[in-house]
C-alpha cells in the first residue's frame, strides 16, 4: 500500500488497493466525509461481495483445469479428444 499522510489519503488508497474503481472510491469518500457510516459499510459490503464473487468463479475455473490436468496424466495415451 502506498504512503498516505492523512486519514483521507489513507482511506482513498485503501479503498484503491481493494480493487474500487473510480465512482466507488468517489462515493465511499463523499460518505465518509459526510460521517454516513452505515451508508459507507454497506458499499464496502457490496464491493466484498463482487470481489468474492469474482473469487469463486476463478476458483470454479481453476478446479475445472485441475480436472483436465488430472483425466490427461492418468490416460495412458495422454490425447485430449
């Protein structure tokens, strides 16, 4: 994470390292400017939420590679069709 020298530079960046996009960095600091917390914790939420999923399907796509790895090392004659 890089350097930040205040709690809004910290904030921006944090929310920069999470993977937020431009309008959502821009709502969570209008929010937390604004002390609307529950407001904040529930766009940090859906964030986590779209990040999660993201990681499942990649974790969904990785086990079905893992599979093929799998079924081709055990086949004698290692040809895919």
């Amino acid at each position: 994470m890089a350097e930040a020298s205040d709690s809004e530079s910290i904030l921006r960046q944090n929310l920069v390292d999470a993977g937020c996009g431009p309008e959502v960095v821009n709502r969570c600091m209008e929010l937390a400017r604004r002390k609307e917390t529950a407001e904040l914790m529930r766009a940090l939420s859906l964030h986590r939420q779209l990040l999660l999923d993201t990681f499942h399907q990649s974790e969904k796509q990785i086990d079905c590679l893992d599979y093929l790895i799998y079924r081709l090392k055990k086949q004698k004659n290692p040809e895919v069709f």
